[in-house]
C-alpha cells in the first residue's frame, strides 16, 4: 500500500471517518489510549539495551513465569494509559494475579484484557515483542462489578489488536470489518495506515511454525500433521520466533501455520485464552483464516465452563485460563481438524 505522505491517515482518522464507527466515539477515545500506551512501551523497548531495563526484576507474574523489569514497566504504562482514557470499567492483565476493577468509572461499556509485553523471554536477545488486546464490551453497566462480564466467548469480542515491536512498530487492529495495519512513523510520533484490509493470501506459503522441542509431548494428530508438512512434495519451511506477535504477524501476511497445541506436560495448552488466544483468533478470523484448539472454534470457547469431578461441579471463572490452538490459513488449519476428527 501506498502511503501519502502529504495526507497520512492515522489510526484515530481512520476510525472517526468509518461510518459504523464514528458515533461510538468510546471506542475512538479507546483507541487512542491504546496507541499512547504502545508508543510509550516501544519507546522503552527500544531504549532497553542503554537504560538497564533488561533483565529480571527478581519477581514472578501471577501465572509464574519470571517477571522482566521492561514487564513491570509496560503494565504500568498500559493500566495508567487505559485508567485515564475513563471508557474502561475492568481491565485483566496477564501480569495482574486479579482483575483492576476502575474507580469512579462505572456503567462504561469495555472491559479490556491484554498481555502489556508478551515474548517478554526474548527482550535480552533484541528478538521482537509485542503488546496484545482484546476488548469486550461490558455486558452489565449496573452498579454491581462481576467478572463475568469480561468472561466471554471471543466471538462477542467488540474489537482486538497487538503492537509489534519489530524492525518497525507496527499496530495491527481489527473492530469486526477486516484487519488493518499502522506503521508507527517516529519522525511525527504517529501510527500511519500502512497496510489496509490485511487478508491472509490466497495462495498461502507453505510454513508451519511450532516449537517442534514439543513433539514428544503432543498428541498422534498434530505429530502426523508436522510429519506431513515435512514429507510434503514440496516440504514446508520451519518458523519459530517464539513470541507470538511476530509469529502470528507472520501467518497474517504469509499464511502457513501457528500452533501451540495442548501436550502431556501443558494439558490445557499454554496460551491465555483472553489476551493472546482471543485476540489473535478473531484477527487471524477478520483476516479470512481460522483458528481452532483442535476441535473447537477458539472463538466459541467460554472461558466460563463447569469442571465435572466426583460429584462436584465446579464453576472455572478463571481469567488466566489456558487454550491449545492452532490458527493460520484455511489449507491448513482445516488439515488439523480433519485429523482431529478422525482421531475421534
Ligand atoms: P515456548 C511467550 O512467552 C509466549 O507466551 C508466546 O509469546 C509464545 O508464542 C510462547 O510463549 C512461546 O513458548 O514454550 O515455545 O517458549
């Protein structure tokens, strides 16, 4: 796409002149909050190397895994970002062990859950990062808070997105009509339209990307799939960032295939289901893919599910909870799901 540099299109121009959009001006003030709060964390990605912001803080994040002080930082900058833009009532981070319920914002019509810096593993060895959303809207503006309200299928999602922190910073969104792309221009401080409508290609390269160290782990299906991708006439090509912005920003352009499935070791999967599953299942969907846990839609999925054991019924509410997922092009994908289906 051709950027005009004399007339750019900012993503806050891009939303206010979109008819379905404009009278929802909530979700313009939204946006915008969200495209301060990247700019500010890639400005500190970026800067990491000379401000000691690498490295570990010491402590761990609310699902356990060790927490990086750039991890610290991009929270912060995010929640205070989205505090202030006064149209979020709930906010889920994976860094927050519960959800931060807004002061003095009630009846607002988002909840927001996000991953402030996910690949976090990769920053001390400059590989990409990125910061993932998803924005569902509040089902119940009353008075009484509940966290059902941000416990929903994705397929209800109101819009999603995630910064890239690559060789560019790039914010790639989508409210239900298509995906688009905003490449950050540092010279004016402003995400610039740079990819519109963004479509997984028809004709699809022949990637798969995994983390193969796995395949002891996972079960027969995905096993066969790989074996297949490699004993293909013309083999598939292994890609594997292992930060998930960049390897499902790659499937988004490319095509192919991400997956993390769930395995022996990780039986629910490893991936949230609120901010990095969703999110990118309904953007990787916008874009004319698919994406499944193997047998099921992601997008269907209800974080809210009753776990039968011994008699009891137990009501999971768990806003950390984990999915297995493969998503991509349809070619593949549906592959996945036919082998799932004659597993059965
Ligand atoms: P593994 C990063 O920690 C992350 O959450 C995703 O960004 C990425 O896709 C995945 O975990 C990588 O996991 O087990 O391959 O290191």
């Amino acid at each position: 796409m051709q950027v005009d540099h004399s007339n750019p299109i900012t993503l806050s121009r891009f939303i206010l002149q979109d008819k379905d959009i404009v009278q929802n001006n909530d979700l313009c003030i939204l946006f915008n909050s969200i495209e301060l709060a990247c700019k500010v964390i890639s400005s500190a990605v970026r800067r990491a190397g000379l401000t000691g912001l690498y490295g570990l803080d010491g402590s761990t994040n609310s699902t356990g895994d060790d927490v990086k002080k750039l991890d610290i930082l991009s929270n912060e900058i995010f929640i205070n970002s989205l505090r202030n833009s006064t149209k979020i009532e709930v906010m889920v981070s994976e860094e927050n062990e519960d959800p931060i319920w807004v002061e003095g914002v009630s009846g607002c019509k988002y909840g927001i859950a996000f991953d402030p810096l996910d690949g976090s593993s990769n920053i001390d060895c400059n590989i990409s990062t990125g910061t993932i959303f998803a924005i569902y809207a509040m089902k119940n503006t009353g008075t009484r808070r509940q966290i059902s309200d941000i416990l929903q299928p994705g397929r209800q999602l109101v819009a999603a997105g995630y910064c890239m922190y690559g060789s560019s910073t790039q914010m790639v969104v989508t409210y239900g009509k298509g995906v688009h792309g905003f490449t950050l221009d540092p010279t004016i401080g402003s995400f610039i339209l740079s990819h519109k409508n963004i479509r997984i290609p028809a004709n699809p390269k022949t990637i798969y990307s995994c983390n193969e160290g796995n395949f002891a782990l996972w079960d027969a299906p995905t096993q066969q799939f790989v074996q297949e991708c490699k004993n293909a006439p013309k083999p598939y090509a292994a890609r594997y960032v292992g930060s998930m912005v960049s390897d499902v920003h790659r499937t988004l352009l490319y095509g192919g295939i991400f997956f993390y499935p769930a395995d022996k070791k990780s039986k629910t999967g490893k991936l949230r289901m609120l901010y990095e599953a969703i999110p990118m299942s309904f953007i990787v969907e916008q874009a004319g893919g698919l994406s499944t846990n193997g047998t099921q839609r992601v997008l269907d999925l209800n974080p809210v599910h009753d776990l039968k054991a011994n008699f009891l019924t137990l009501t999971i509410t768990q806003i950390h909870e984990r999915t297995g997922i493969f998503l991509g092009c349809n070619r593949d994908v549906n592959r996945i799901l036919e082998l799932y289906a004659a597993q059965k």
